[in-house]
C-alpha cells in the first residue's frame, strides 16, 4: 500500500518524532508507515486521516500488483 503521509507531514512542518508523539505511536512506527514497510491499523490510519482533516483514501493509495506474465 503506498501513501502520501510523508508528504502530508513534512507540508506541516513536523518531524518524524512530533508526529509519532501527536499520534502516540513510536517515531519508527511513523517510519514504516511511510517507507511503506508497514500498513496501520484500521484504527491508525482513521487517526492519521483525522489528523491531517483528509479522509482515508485521500492519504492511502492500494494498487493491485498484477503477477500475470
């Protein structure tokens, strides 16, 4: 799953660390999220649409990856 959070937070002006903090995460979870190592919960990612005033889709982009040769 790829997103946009990385964008969204540096356009506001805040490190990695005060984002985790805001959304009481770890700094390495924000991290993950946005190298797209790790997808957030349900829960988390409400609270990261909530935070940036977008809506899920908005941040959070599912592209099918297509094996067919």
């Amino acid at each position: 799953m790829n997103n946009n959070v990385e964008s969204l937070r540096k356009e506001r002006g805040l490190n990695q660390e005060e984002f985790a903090k805001a959304l009481k995460v770890s700094r390495q979870t924000i991290s993950s999220i946005e190298n797209g190592k790790y997808n957030p919960s349900l829960d988390l990612a409400f609270e990261i649409a909530d935070f940036f005033g977008m809506t899920i889709e908005e941040i959070f982009f599912y592209e099918i990856v297509s094996n067919d040769l």
